[in-house]
C-alpha cells in the first residue's frame, strides 16, 4: 500500500470514529444527566475522549508525511508514535476524571431514573461500538497505524462498558439497587488500564524495539539468496522512522576471494532486492572474509567454535576468520542479555581462547542478541 492511499485510509476511518462518537456523547449525555446516571454520564465523557483520539490521529498522520528535510533527514514517521503518546494520556487523564466523579456520586448518591427510551439507546450504543472497535482496529492493523489500533481497542471495550451500564440499569429497574457509582468506579478501572497499556506500547517503540523474528529471517534469507557464495546474513538491525519507515544494515559471510569489485556489486545487489521485497532501506553491509586458502582453518574454527559454545550464555560465534602467517584470529560472539554480567562472560570468553592458542592475537567483537 502507498504512502497516499495509508493517509486516506487512516483519515477516513478517524473520520467515521469521530462522527460515530460525537453522536454517541450527544445521546448519552442527554440520557445520562435526564435519568441521574452517573455510568451513562461518563460513557458519554469516554465517548468524547475517543472523538478527540481520532482528531489527534488525523494531526499525527499528517505532520508524519512531511517530506524529509536538513534538520530532519529521516522524515516525520516518528510523530505517529508521539500522537498514540498523546491519545494515551487523553485516556488514562478520561480514566482518572471519572474515578473522582464515581467517588464523589457514593459520598454524595443521586438516585437514577432510567427510562425505556434510555435503554434502548445505551443497548443500541453496545452494538455501534462494537461495528465501530472491529472497523477501526482491523484497519489500524491492514495500514499499521498504532493510533488506529489503539482507538479500536477502546472502542471494544466502550462496548463492553456500555452492557455493565445496561446490567447495572436493569438491576435498578427490578431489583431497586443502585449501582451506578460502584459501576462508575469499575469503567474508570477500565479506562485507566487501556491508557496505561496503550502508554507502554507506544513509549517501547519510541525507545526502539527487538526486530521481529518473522521480519528478521525474511531479510536475512532475501541476503542470502543474491548470491550463492554467501555464507551467511548477521547483525541484522533496523533503524524504525515510523510505520513502514526502516533503515538497515547487516554483515555478510563471503570467500576472502571476493575483489572489492565483486563486493560493490553484489552489496548494491543486496540492497535492492531487500528493498523490492522487504521494504527496508539498506543503508550499510558489512563484510566478513570466510578463510579458503588455508586448509587447517576449518579445523581451527571448530576448536575455537568449541571452546565459545561451552559458555551457555553465548549464543552465537560468527565472523571467523584467522591468517596462520600473521598469527592473526578474528570472530564476533553474541552475548544474551540473560547473561547476569556481559562484559565479565566476554572477558572470559576471550581469556579462555587466548589460552588454547597462546601463540594468536585473538579479536574478538562483541555482539549483542539484536536480531533472530
């Protein structure tokens, strides 16, 4: 999907959010303040905060196309997480102002007066949140917007919201116990819960998330496929500018063979079939030199390979490449973050092969577990 045709999508369906919650608020406010119900008062406030979500979504989209520039290189993407920031803290502040209403309506009780029309009203808003929360998340998810996402979200559980507040009417009705402000508590609850989990998953991906495991062997298979003398694809890690918007770069396994024509051409390679069919922007590969010329090199890579690998913690040693002549040994290990000291296990590591092979000097880099 282009960049146009994601916009247009996301602007409509905030648009439909916005009607559809503005026309929402305006009932059950009426109803709300009419029959004394604290719980259909402060759906209706729920209602007005999700209008003003889709609002904000529309800005963030828009300041987020804003081409590249000098100060800003990698484009506006990144404003798109900052309005799911904002769109969180509108719900947790909608969450908050309705738990001290509640408290105020048990100190202080109003006794509620519900009529036919006001349940049929708060019943038909069950089934309008349920259309409009499937809608807005499952089109949040076709064009990755987590603004969109996260206001399907609320929507679905608004919907759940408003049969608590049906329950709590027809218990009234029968039974002649008022609920309203206990109920009013429990949404609030509620309310505060999604704008906490929405905060957290938008302040993850500002601050910069694990690739995806999926992604990952994907890109690192397409690598591979250019050409067949490629060992191996490592150290994978995508820079995210927004959704859709991701620099790459990675290391390549290839034959100390390879002239630096051979590496230019095939590197070039790379970066385009990984944009074509992965859409990422390689901006940097890496080379590592696989030993061909001298026969022993295999041989001391198990050992070496042998004596890495005995460390649990260490989950990966690529990179290899060692010159007999010069004396010269070179890998890459990859620490896991499991590891309760990282640079004490690398020490170690690098202590523990220098030993088997006094006579090398041993280089060693030290990885982290960026990518599958």
């Amino acid at each position: 999907m282009n960049t146009i045709e994601r916009e247009k999508q996301i602007i409509r369906t905030s648009a439909i959010g916005i009607g559809a919650n503005i026309f929402l608020a305006a009932f059950k406010a009426a109803v709300g303040l009419l029959s004394h119900s604290i719980a259909i008062v402060l759906d209706s406030v729920n209602n007005l905060s999700d209008a003003l979500s889709s609002v904000i979504t529309i800005i963030g989209t828009k300041l987020a196309l804003k081409p590249a520039d000098k100060k800003h290189p990698f484009g506006h993407g990144r404003v798109e997480y900052i309005s799911a920031f904002i769109i969180a803290i509108i719900i947790l502040y909608a969450g908050l102002t309705s738990l001290t209403e509640s408290i105020k309506k048990i100190i202080h009780p109003e006794t509620p007066d519900y009529s036919i029309a006001a349940l049929i009203i708060v019943f038909s808003a069950v089934f309008i949140k349920i259309f409009l929360g499937l809608f807005v998340l499952r089109t949040g998810k076709k064009v990755e917007s987590d603004s969109l996402v996260a206001s399907g979200k609320d929507a679905l559980m608004d919907s759940i919201i408003s049969v608590s507040t049906l329950i709590a009417a027809i218990v009234f009705i029968i039974w002649h116990i008022s609920l309203e402000a206990w109920l009013g508590i429990v949404i609030s609850f509620a309310i505060i819960k999604a704008g906490i989990e929405t905060l957290k998953e938008t302040i993850s991906k500002i601050l910069g998330e694990r690739i995806d495991a999926k992604t990952s062997r994907e890109i690192k298979a397409t690598i591979k496929s250019v050409d067949k003398e490629i060992y191996g694809a490592y150290d994978l890690v995508l820079n995210n500018y927004g959704p859709g918007q991701h620099l790459g770069s990675a290391h390549i396994e290839v034959p100390d063979t390879w002239t630096a024509e051979k590496i230019d051409t095939v590197s070039r390679r790379i970066a385009n079939e990984v944009f074509c069919k992965n859409g990422v922007i390689m901006t940097a590969i890496g080379i590592y030199s696989v030993n061909t010329k001298q026969n022993s090199a295999a041989s001391i890579r198990d050992r070496v390979s042998k004596i890495v690998m005995e460390h649990k913690e260490i989950l990966q040693m690529h990179g290899f490449y060692v010159d007999e002549v010069t004396k010269i040994m070179r890998f890459d290990i990859i620490v896991s973050f499991d590891s309760l000291n990282m640079k004490d296990l690398f020490n170690h590591v690098v202590e523990d092969v220098e030993e088997a092979f006094p006579d090398y000097d041993v280089q060693v880099q030290f990885d982290m577990d960026i990518s599958d």
